[in-house]
C-alpha cells in the first residue's frame, strides 16, 4: 500500500475545483494507494508521464480535458506527495 500526503495548498484549491474533477482525483487516489504510478499508466485516461525542466522528479496525471494533479514519489518509499491540483495553462510562456 502506498501512503498520499497532500500539499498543505490542495485543501484551497480542492474548494474551488468543478465536483467531477473532484470525483477523478479521489479515484486517482484510489488508484495510487493500491498499485502506485505504475497503476496510472496502465489507465490510459490519466495519461501519467513524467515532467521535465523546473519540473524534474516530479510527475502529472490528467484529471479532465484542463485539470491535472501534480505529484512527486520519494524513492525507496511508498509515499506520494501531491504538489497541486490545478487547471492546466496551455498558453507558452
């Protein structure tokens, strides 16, 4: 079993996000808890992959068409720290 701390921020946001990207996320969690990331690429929906840049180390799923939760896994632990939960910007900067 995996073990999911959340960012002190994912309470804030959780407020504001649309219910159905609410029920994604808890089902993301589920997901998590019982098989970790590798179980999220299996779920082609989340499309999981790896971030690169400023982001490296860190991974994000897909929630909906605009939200995604951003996580990172600590080696050689089962533990998941959820970094944000945001509606993604696809505008380049």
């Amino acid at each position: 079993m995996w073990q999911i701390f959340e960012h002190r921020n994912i309470q804030r946001r959780v407020r504001k996000t649309p219910r159905e990207i609410l029920k994604r996320y808890e089902k993301w969690k589920d997901i998590i808890e019982v098989s970790g990331p590798a179980g999220l690429r299996q779920i082609r929906g989340f499309n999981d992959e790896a971030l690169r840049g400023d982001w490296k180390g860190h991974r994000s799923s897909r929630l909906g068409d605009q939200f995604r939760v951003t996580y990172r896994v600590e080696k050689e632990k089962l533990f998941v720290m959820v970094i944000d939960l945001t509606a993604h910007d696809y505008r380049r900067k």
